[in-house]
C-alpha cells in the first residue's frame, strides 16, 4: 500500500515542526529568508515570518562580532554554489545570545546557476559554553605553568629520560632553550653535576621501576657554566585504566637556600673553630698556672731543704738531717711524677706509645700496689679484690690505679673512706676506686677526665697539674676499654675502669 502524496507532505511538515533545530530556504543571490521552520520560536523566541518578512532579520540579530564573518561566509558559498558550515552568536528574543551551528548548502536552477540555499541551524551554546571554559581553564593553567617561578615538565613514563614538555622557565634557570630539553636525545642527564649524578640517575631508575613518587636534590650546570642547586620532584599520572601515562614535575631553584645553608654552616665551623681556639687558649694559660705552681711547689721545697743541708753554719741533728733528705725525695718524686705524667700525655697525643702486654692477675698487682703505695696511708682503705687475667700494660694499670688513688687523696677531705675492687665484668675486669666524700656533680662527670681539669673543689695547692683522670682514661683507650665516673651506692664518687682480658685489633 503506497502513501498518497499529501501524506507524506502532511509527515515531512510534522518531522521538520518536530526537529529541535531551525530548518531554512533562502534564496542565493539576496540572502533573504523565504522559509523558516517553527524551530525558531523554540529555539529563538521569534516566529518564522519575521524572519521571511524582513531581509535583514537574520544579520541584524547576529552578535556584531560574529555578524561580518558571517555574512560574508554566507553569500560566498551561495555564489560559489558551495556548502557551507559556520558558528555564530545569534540574539535571543530576550536578549541573550545563542550559539547556533549553521550548514547550508546551495541548490542550482536549471542552468546550473545557485539559485536556492537550503541549511539547518543547531543551538550548540552548551558545547561552545564547555568549549570556552575548558579555553579558559587552559588559559589560566598556561599563566599558572609559565609565569611562574617554577620549571615545569613532562617525561616519558617508559624509562628512557625523555621530555615531553617544559614550561619556558627554563631558559632563565639554565640557560637552555625548551626545545633543546624536548630533543630527541634527553639533555638533562648531561646538566647533573658529576658528584651528584649516579644518585640522581638512581632515584630515577627507581621511580620509573616501581612507580613511586620521585625528589631529589642536585646541582645542574647552566649553559654559562655556573652551578643551580635545584629540588626535583615528580609523580607519576595515570589514564583511566590506571596504566602509566607520563611523570608530571616541578624544578625550584634552592641556590640561595643552599649557599645560605653552606655560609650557615661556615659560620658554625668558625664558630666551633674559635671555641676551639678559645678552649686552647684556656688550657695553655692553666697548664702555665699548672706548671708555674704545681711544679714550682716541690721544686721549692727540694731546693729549700737542700740549701738548708748545704749551710755550713747549721750543725743539724742526724735525724734532721734524714727528715730533710725524706723530704727532698718525696717531693723530687711527686716532681717525677707529674713530669712524667706531662710527658706520658704528650705522648700518647702524638700515638706514640704502645702497651707492652702481659697476661696479668689484676687482682693481685692492685693489692700489691695499694699495699706499698704511700698515697693512702693516711686513709681508712677497704679492699675488695678477685683475682682476673687479662692481657695488660702492668706499668700502665698501675698508672691508672696510682692516679685514682692520688685523684681520691686530692679532692676529699682527711678521715674519707676508700673502697679499692676489683672483679671480673663483661669479658673483662672492673677496676674502681670509691670513696664517701661530696662525689662528682652530674654535669662534670663528662668532663672531668679532660686535661687540666681539677674540679671547683680542689684545693688550691693541690699537688697535680690536672691531667691524672686525663691519663687514667688515655691508659684505658690504650687498652680497649674505658673509664667514667657515677655516684656511689651510699654517696660518694666511684671511678671506674673497665679493661677487656684481650686488646680489640686496632
């Protein structure tokens, strides 16, 4: 059954009436409108014969800077009898503007000649609406990469180093053009100082392997040849199926920040320096006082007894006599002492001693030392001692040990009690000498085993140059252990030595 020809009119009047479109004719040479379908109401607010009854209708409503263009594009393609496809601002019947898609095409008389133009015009404000803000946001990210103090880049997520885009910062950071970082062979490796290269390259095998974020601090040689401390950091952008798409990064110069770190840690140096200086200048002038008192002292008295010996016109008693010569011995062996003890310090400063090891009873030289020893004969000594082997210096030990017991004698007062052990600990023996006077105040505890330190309660006539603790822990380094002091069970100072039964390789 075939359709009678009104119908099909009747059906093509109510498909074009139905578009969400304008459907048009106009005729070519003119440009004036001679159908418009009821789309123009809908779309536009106007009905379709303002559009026919006016000529100029449709350019007067075209936004004015969309409407030369437009024209013009309209009456080429009516006269070329060509196709023709356009976007344009079109005035709403309340006074907005649409964005309208126009395609048209010519329609030729029987000579061949345009004779009609027949097109469809689409509202597309959405898509031109979207369009322009993407236009924007693009525009505004633009101004964000590129102007400001930052280089920005794009590299290849496959490993080989390659950049896809860098924001023209670059060339003011380093000297190089962008196109130059873009090359097909990657430029940046070759920039990365020497010291600095093997760590950089290795952070970036790394990220590219396992995908993690990537930051690094490095120096860059600028084409003029200077250095640029730079902070990189990129992370990895993934497409929508989560596979790797490219690394996106920053470069901020840190050169400032890094020579006012190094300056920083220049003044820290010189700082620590003159400390150093100061700290010396300190030591000398005490080791002067040490030595223009402390050695003075007996050097007087062995001269002053000697002198006394000497006069012919003293006729002294042979008893006084052997008191003097006592004297003079004594205090030519506390002379002894402290020289040899300057001389020990000396050399032990410049590496020059080493320990003469023999396996040793600790135990039994301690007990035989304090036995014979003078230091202490004035004081009430207890004695808890275990015998322990272990490969020493005897001379040594007994250096460590006669140093403890003079440090006790000097720095307490008469009628303090001393405890002497010695017991095995830690592979090893512990040597400690104690005693129940003021003991040793918390914050010089890591000090007092420095040269020339005596403490604020020695006496000012102590006999010493302040280097025995001094020695006692050089002694024990000697030997691979080590010395310190704590506070003793019941109050009191308890120094301590530890020396291991075999010396550690040096």
């Amino acid at each position: 059954m075939t359709s009678s020809p009104g119908s099909e009119l009747r059906r093509l009047r109510a498909l074009i009436a139905d578009l969400d479109a304008v459907v048009w004719e106009a005729e070519a040479a003119s440009g004036r409108f001679t159908f418009v379908s009821q789309g123009a109401l809908d779309l536009l607010g106007y009905p379709p014969k303002l559009w026919t009854a006016d000529p100029s209708f449709w350019p007067d409503h075209i936004h004015p800077d969309d409407r030369e263009t437009s024209v013009k594009e309209f009456l080429a393609s009516a006269t070329e009898g060509r196709a023709h496809d356009f976007e344009y601002r079109f005035q709403h019947r309340d006074g907005h503007y649409v964005w309208l898609r126009d395609i048209g095409h010519a329609i030729p008389d029987d000579r061949g000649q345009p004779h009609l133009v027949r097109g469809l015009m689409v509202d597309i404000t959405k898509q031109e609406l979207t369009e322009e803000q993407l236009r924007e946001a693009e525009a505004m990210y633009r101004t964000l990469v590129e102007q400001t103090p930052v280089v920005t880049y794009l590299e290849a997520a496959d490993g080989s180093n390659a950049m896809l885009y860098v924001s023209p910062q670059v060339e003011a950071m380093l000297g190089y053009a962008r196109d130059e970082f873009t090359a097909e062979r990657p430029l940046w490796p070759d920039l990365i100082h020497p010291e600095d290269r093997q760590r950089v390259m290795d952070a970036s095998r790394h990220a590219d392997e396992m995908f993690d974020p990537y930051h690094v601090e490095c120096r860059m040689t600028a084409r003029d040849g200077h250095i640029v401390w730079i902070n990189d950091q990129a992370v990895l952008v993934r497409d929508e199926q989560g596979q790797p798409k490219f690394w996106q990064g920053a470069w901020v110069d840190i050169t400032e920040r890094k020579r006012a770190a190094e300056l920083e840690h220049a003044l820290d140096v010189e700082r620590a320096d003159a400390a150093q200086l100061r700290a010396i200048d300190d030591m000398k002038n005490t080791f002067l006082q040490a030595v223009s008192h402390d050695l003075r002292t007996p050097l007087a008295a062995i001269l002053g007894f000697a002198v006394t010996l000497e006069r012919e016109d003293v006729q002294l008693h042979p008893d006084d006599a052997k008191d003097l010569a006592s004297r003079i011995a004594a205090n030519a062996r506390k002379l002894d002492r402290m020289v040899g003890d300057l001389l020990d310090l000396d050399r032990l400063g410049r590496g020059i001693i080493e320990p003469n090891l023999v396996e040793t009873d600790i135990g039994a030289l301690v007990l035989r030392l304090v036995a014979e020893s003078d230091i202490v004969s004035a004081r009430e000594v207890s004695m808890e001692v275990e015998p322990v082997l272990a490969e020493v210096d005897p001379a040594k030990v007994e250096r460590i040990v006669e140093n403890l017991l003079s440090n006790t004698t000097r720095h307490t007062p008469p009628g303090t009690r001393v405890w002497v052990r010695v017991r095995p600990q830690d592979d090893g023996a512990l040597i400690a000498v104690e005693d129940d006077g003021s003991g040793v105040a918390a914050e010089l505890r890591s000090t007092i085993f420095e040269p020339f330190r005596q403490g604020p309660e020695a006496p000012d006539r102590s006999a010493g140059v302040g280097i025995g603790l001094t020695l006692v822990a050089r002694f024990a380094e000697l030997h691979g252990g080590r010395a310190w002091v704590e506070e003793r069970d019941g109050g009191g100072a308890s120094f301590r030595v530890w020396l291991p039964r075999r010396r550690p390789p040096a």
